[in-house]
C-alpha cells in the first residue's frame, strides 16, 4: 500500500475513533461539574464588595475603588468645613476657600473681607468658637481697611464702621459673660491689635495675617471718624461672597 | 488523494448564522443562566469531546479533559469578547488544547493505561481496527510539533476550513496551509520509514 494511500485510511480511522459519541454517564457528569461551578461562581460574585464593581476584581477596580474613596474623603470635608468657625479644626479649608475666593480675577476684596468678617461675627453671634471667631473678624477687617476705597462716601466704608462697631459689642458682651476659653486669656480679648473702644470705630493698626491670607496694612489716617457707630450688624452678616 | 485533497466548497458555510441567538447565550451565560450553560454544553461538548480523544486516544482521560474545559470555561467566560460562533468554539478548543496539555504533562508522571472505546452498536471488530490504525497515527504525530498536531486535529477530526482553523489559531490561512503540508509530509515520511522498518 502506497504511504499516502495507508496516510488516508489512518486519518480516517483517526477521524472516526475520535467523533465516536460521547459516553452518557461522563457526560452527564460533566455537565454536573459544570453547573457547581456555575453556581459557585455566583456564589462568589454575590459576595464580592460592592465597591468592586464588575466580574473580575483585579487591579484596576482596586484603583478605582481607592480613587473614589479618596475623593468622597475630600469631598465631605470641604462640604463640612466650607463655613466651619475660626478655631475648629476644619476651620483651614474655610480659609482656603476665602483664599481662592480673593485670588480670583475680577474680585473686590475690601467687599470679600467685610464679607468674611461679618460671617465671623456672625460665628461669635452664635456663640460658635466666639474668640477666635471675633479674632478672625478683627484681622478681617483690619485687611479690608487696607484695601477700601480712598473715596469715603463708598457704600463699603458703611459696611465697615457698622462691622467695627459690631465686632466692639460683641467683644464687649463676651467680656462681660466672662472667659469662656479654657487655658487661654480673656475671651472676646484679642492678644493682639485690638480695636479701640471708642465712638469713632478705629482699625487694627498691627498688620496681621487673615484667616483668608492677606496681610493686613495699618489703617490710613483718616479713618477714625465718629461717623456711623450704629452698634449693630448693619450690612448684614454672611454677605460679600462669603457663604 | 480524496482525503488529503480536501475540498473546501463543503466547508465554507458550516459557520454560518447555524445558531442566531448564539450571542445571547454566551451573555445569558455570563450572567449564570443554567439554561445558557446547557445550550452551550450541548452544543460544543462535542468538539470538545472528540479534540480531546483525537489527542489522547483514550477514552477516559479525554472525559476528564472535557469536563476540565467546561468548569474552566465558566471561570473564564467574561474574558471571552466575541461571540460570534466560530470565536466561541475557538474559545473552548483553545481551553481543551491547553488542558490536553496539562493532561499530558500529568500523565507523563503517571502512566495510565487506556480505557476501551466501548459501542454497543458498533462491530467489536471494526472498533478494534480504528483503534488500531488511530494509535498507528497518533504515534506517528509525536514526532510533530505541538503546533502541527493541533491544525491535524481541527483540520481532519473536527473538519473546520483553512479559514477556521488560521481564526481559530490565530495565524493567516497561508501558514495554516504551509504547516498542514509539513505536517502531513512528515507523517507519511514515518509511515514509510516504519513500514519499512
């Protein structure tokens, strides 16, 4: 017989042999150890935690599972200390974001700073951190006094000896109630370029670093006018872009 | 040469939309289905079943082979992107190929002697002289490569085109077509050597 000839009645019977139909009972059982690992392959993605999204967890979703962990971190404490009071301790990222507000092309920031400091004042008025809240307030306006406008008869300069004037009753009030910070000095006593008591509201007069990073001048002469001592929070706290 | 001269024309269709709702089976198997995993079974056990036995030439152990492949397939489904039906009977026989060899290399340790092919409805006699003839062959193909085994099988067991096996293999038609003429020049140099012999 010719090889190629023997060749093909090999490959025949090879052929044959192998398509022969497959015995039952392996079959089936076959068929059984599939459908268990079926199951348990459902088993164990029902189990899987849910941040690991998908069927396969591997690398790439433990990436993604930290990333978003890491951004609802950040994201729960800008929102809880968007508007937190001076001396808490997410008191930074509401000075981050006063920060960034003043950076902001187009911004006015005598009006940014009034604003800041009457949303101190209005921390103080709850009660909330009181000291540092009108320490803040102060440096505050000790920085808005350095920037507003030469022109007197500016709807800012309002703003500002109303807000002097608040920050003085406060001041007043607390130190009548007596220290309520423990350790620490007198509340509602500045350590540091404290307002004058008098009719006519005068600025601090020490440059001091604001809770929104700016440096606060000395006060030009001029500003110690007795105009405007109206005792209350006139402009109204939280305004200026604050909040 | 009728065999080895192999016409194309009966082939060039057997893939084609045989099973429409292919596609949704594969899915529904993703997502567990019992019923999805049935239709899968039956439908591909065979080729699975008969690749397996065409390398191994045992009975048994091309049956634990084809269960292996159908367990790892479930554990690897969801890598699996095509579902068209040549991409998903590729997909199992590249998973039985591997199994074949893991099953060899275990074997190699631990030599098992092989099952009878058992048919009540066959002739004793004939079943005898396939097998025969088939361990004639497959004793011949150990002087092959792994490659050249693997494109006889597709080629003259499971019948799939040149097209099928260069997909199924991931090569061009022309080097599908190059390794089967080595592959079968070779077998008949050792045939005739050992018939000589």
């Amino acid at each position: 017989m010719r090889s190629e000839e023997r060749l093909e009645r090999l490959l025949a019977a090879w052929h044959d042999e192998s398509r022969r139909p497959p015995r039952g009972d392996p079959r089936d059982r076959a068929r059984a150890a599939m459908h268990q690992a079926r199951r348990a392959a459902g088993t164990a993605h029902s189990r899987r935690p849910w941040l690991l999204l998908g069927p396969r967890p591997g690398p790439r979703r433990a990436l993604l599972a930290g990333v978003t962990m890491v951004a609802t971190a950040i994201a729960v404490i800008g929102v809880l200390g968007w508007n937190a009071p001076a001396g808490s301790p997410l008191f930074q990222v509401r000075a981050v974001r006063q920060g960034i507000q003043l950076a902001l092309p187009g911004s006015n920031a005598a009006a940014l700073h009034l604003g800041f400091a009457e949303a101190d004042l209005a921390d103080a008025g709850r009660g909330e951190n009181a000291a540092p809240s009108l320490q803040d307030a102060r440096n505050e306006l000790a920085a808005a006094r350095a920037v507003l406008p030469s022109d007197r008869t500016s709807p800012l300069w309002g703003r500002y000896e109303d807000d002097i004037s608040s920050l003085e009753a406060d001041r007043e009030k607390i130190e009548g109630e007596g220290p309520t910070t423990p350790g620490g000095g007198a509340t509602g006593e500045p350590a540091t370029s404290e307002p004058e008591q008098s009719a006519s509201p005068s600025p601090p007069t020490e440059p001091e670093q604001t809770s929104s990073g700016a440096t606060a001048s000395p006060a030009p002469e001029g500003g110690g006018d007795s105009e405007g001592s109206s005792g209350q929070r006139g402009s109204g706290s939280g305004s200026g872009g604050d909040g | 040469m009728q065999r080895l001269e192999v016409d194309e024309s009966d082939r060039s269709g057997e893939f084609g939309e045989e099973l429409n709702g292919l596609a949704e089976t594969v899915q529904a198997a993703r997502r567990g289905e019992a019923e999805a995993w049935d239709r899968l079974f039956e439908r591909f056990h065979p080729d699975v079943h008969a690749y397996a036995l065409a390398r191994l030439g045992d009975w048994a152990s091309a049956e634990d082979v084809t269960q292996e492949v159908f367990v790892a397939a479930v554990a690897s489904i969801p890598r699996l992107r095509d579902h068209r039906e040549p991409a998903v009977q590729a997909w199992f026989l590249h998973i039985c190929r591997h199994k074949v060899l893991d099953h060899l290399r275990r074997s190699a340790r631990q030599s098992r002697a092989p099952a009878p092919a058992t048919n009540a409805t066959a002739d004793p006699q004939t079943v005898l002289e396939t097998r025969l003839l088939a361990e004639e062959l497959r004793a011949a193909m150990r002087d092959l490569t792994e490659e050249q085994r693997d494109i006889l099988v597709r080629r003259f067991v499971l019948d799939q085109s040149l097209e099928a096996v260069a997909r199924g293999t991931r090569r061009s038609v022309g080097a599908v077509k190059s390794m089967q003429h080595r592959a079968l020049a070779s077998l008949e140099r050792l045939l005739s050597e050992a018939s000589w012999g």
